[in-house]
C-alpha cells in the first residue's frame, strides 16, 4: 500500500472517530500525495475532506472540497451532496458568477471604467443575460465542477459596444450563434 492509500485510510478512521483535526491533517497529505491519474480515489479524498470540513462548520472549504470531488469525477457522492445542499441555486450561483465576470471585463476594458447612465446599465445588463440564456439553453454547464465553468465563463466573449471600434472583433451573431464558443453553434 502506498503512503497516500495509507493516509487516506488514516483519515477515514479520524473521521469515523471524530477526530476531525487528525482527519485534516491526513486526508489533507493524502491529497497531495496521490498520483493525479487516480481520479476516482482523489474524488473520494475530496468528499471525504468536504465531510470533514462541513462537520467543523467550515462551509465554504467543505463546498470547494466538494466541488474538487465532482470535478474528479462526475459520478461520485459529492454530486448528490451539492444538488442536495443547492437544489436550483446552482444555477443562480452560476449565473451570478457568471454577469460578475462579465461586467468587470466590461468595466475594465471601458476608458471612463464605469456605467455613465442607467440607459447603458440597462443595455449591458440586457447583453449579458442574452448570452447567459444561450449558455443554459446550450446545457454545456451540466455535469461541470465550479472550476469548470468559471473556465467556461471566461472563455466567452461577449461583443461589449466598445469591443469592435477598439479590438474589430467578428460579430458571430450573423451566423445565428451568440456565443463565440467551439460546440455550441447547433450547426456543427
């Protein structure tokens, strides 16, 4: 048995225990140590330290842990576990990541970098949402890790107004697909 199946198997024991510090601790140098082709073990490394960290009242490592797991792998028991403790509001988290994304890229790349009118709020408001309905109804996010989809997410490249006149992007919108993003024209 190698030392990261060794510490793995420690963990588990702290866990069932209760002794959650020395459960950190090992399922913590287990992670670092298993070899990254073994995605169903880290999977399982990583729920288990989600577990850990959900029962020290840590929530916000116990979602990224369970987040890593899915991300391992898609069928592990992270996946029920967040549908579970986010029924639906995966999509508003997801959404609310993704027009955040969105409007700092617009903000930056904007001279003046602020919204001068409710007119041009509403305007951009109005474009990002436009692509993040053609994101939900391509589904590309289904199956996807937090990691993923911020990938995802920045990936995409909306046609800001100031996006022609400084950069001469090609507006694919004459082709019927909003998003410039490989697999999602329904023509492929």
């Amino acid at each position: 048995m190698e030392s990261w199946e060794e510490e793995f198997t420690q963990g588990k024991k702290c866990l069932t225990r209760k002794d959650l510090r020395s459960a950190l601790k090992y399922l913590h140098s287990s992670i670092k140590k298993c070899p990254v082709e073994k995605e169903t073990e880290l999977s399982d490394m990583f729920y288990h330290l989600g577990v850990v960290f959900g029962k020290l009242g840590s929530i916000i490592p116990a979602i990224k842990s369970l987040d890593a797991s899915v991300c391992a792998s898609k069928t592990g028991p992270a996946v029920s576990v967040l549908n579970r403790m986010f029924p639906g509001d995966r999509l508003a988290n997801d959404k609310s990541s993704f027009f955040i994304l969105q409007l700092a890229y617009y903000l930056k790349n904007k001279k003046s970098g602020k919204i001068k009118s409710p007119a041009e709020g509403d305007m951009i408001i109005d474009l990002i949402s436009m692509y993040w309905e053609e994101i939900v109804d391509s589904a590309i996010l289904k199956g996807k890790c937090q990691s993923e989809k911020i990938l995802i997410f920045n990936s995409i490249s909306i046609d800001f107004p100031f996006s022609k006149a400084v950069t001469g992007v090609y507006d694919s919108t004459e082709m019927g697909q909003i998003i410039p993003f490989p697999g999602l024209n329904k023509h492929d």
